[in-house]
C-alpha cells in the first residue's frame, strides 16, 4: 500500500477508482519505459537515459551532462570549488552527496543492511556490490585477464594492475595512486587528519582497520573485569 493512501478512502472505493487516483498524481508517463513522474520536467530529464542526450556542455573540457546539476557539480572540478563543509572535521565537498556519506565516518552511521548476513554499509551501492557475494555474481570481466569482479569501481581499479596507470595524485608531494581511496588515505599524512574516533577512549586514528584493532583493547579490558 502507497504511503500516500487514505485507508478510509481505499475501502470506498473500487481497485480501478484507487489506481486511477495515483495515476492522476504522476501524469507524465515515459513511452519507452512507462515510468510515471509528477511533473513534465523529471520526464524530460528520464527521456535522455534513453535518448543518450546530454545537453549542458562544459565550456571548460566539453564534456557533456544530463542536467543542469550535474553541470554546476562538475565544474567544480575545474574551479577548485568545495561548498560543503563537514562541522566535525572541516573537510571540505564538492558535492553534498559525498559529505553526508563522509559524515558517517564520525557518527558512525551505517544505514544499508544486508538482509543474508546483517552487515551494514555507510553506502546503497557497497551493500548492492556486497549482495553479489552471496550470489555470487561477478557481472564486471576484465577484457586482460578474464577475471571478474562484483563492481565497476573494483574492475576498475584492477585494469590498472595492467596498464600501470595511476591517476591519483597527491597535491602535497605529487606521489600518484591506482585507487582514490589509497590517494586519501595518503593525504592523511600530511595533513594530521584522524577522522576515525575510538567511542571508548576518544583515541583517533587515520585508517578504520586501526581503529578496529585497538578497540580489541577495550573488548579485552572488559573481558577481564567481567571475570
């Protein structure tokens, strides 16, 4: 039942009446897919996943772009520009995104739960990526070496074992890195940055698997005064 339903007003009326009363509420029906949208502007945007049109042209590089939004996003990547401040930490975002999935690191927040194995993920899509391990799905196959993977970003990742390609650079001392996270990881040591806080003690660290191992410390000490 939609979220948006009246329960009184279900019962007096027929199953065509109530599905009749949500199409009026998304008019704008996709003739490709038939994906409905309440306003005309969400289906012009829908449109382009199938037409492949990209209207909004960066003057800087020309790449091209779906939306406006996108657009504006990107362009910071020429201007430098980060607007979205974490109030913890300082660091700064490009996109909003990315800080309210940065913000997790303080807080701790984990709201994608597998439903196999309880695990959870600061992310929608690691936990779509970790799913593929209970399937076991590796639907990404490097065109190299025939090796499959859950997730673009991990093939990705592992085509540079090939081609030797290191695309991320560290702007403090120009060392370059195969994957992203490595490169931040990196920064860390220049900037002092420990955005991983221990609950029990308020210790910092700057990787999670070192918080990991010495919150094992305090597991222990517990382990001890139970006994």
């Amino acid at each position: 039942m939609n979220s948006e339903c009246d329960p009184s007003s279900i019962i007096q009326q027929s199953p065509l009446v109530h599905q009749r009363a949500h199409k009026e509420k998304e008019p704008y029906k996709c003739p490709e897919c038939n994906k409905c949208f309440k306003h005309r502007s969400h289906l012009v945007i829908h449109e382009r996943i199938h037409t492949g049109a990209r209207p909004y042209k960066c003057p800087e590089c020309n790449k091209c772009f779906k939306t406006g939004s996108h657009l504006i996003c990107h362009k910071r990547t020429h201007t430098g520009e980060r607007p979205y401040k974490c109030p913890e930490c300082n660091k700064c975002f490009k996109h909003r995104g990315h800080l309210v999935i940065h913000e997790r690191i303080h807080t701790g927040e984990r709201p994608y739960k597998c439903l196999e194995c309880s695990k959870c993920f600061k992310q929608g899509s690691h936990l779509i990526r970790h799913k593929r391990i209970h399937i076991g799905e590796r639907p990404y196959k490097c065109p190299e070496c025939n090796k499959c993977f859950t997730g673009k970003s991990v093939l990705a990742n592992h085509k540079r074992t090939h081609t030797g390609e290191r695309p991320y650079k560290c702007p403090e001392c120009n060392k370059c890195f195969r994957q992203r996270s490595t490169q931040v990881r990196h920064e860390r040591t220049h900037t002092g940055e420990r955005p991983y806080k221990c609950p029990e003690c308020s210790k910092c660290f700057r990787q999670r698997g070192d918080l990991v191992i010495h919150e094992r410390i305090h597991m222990g000490e517990r382990g001890v005064i139970d006994h």
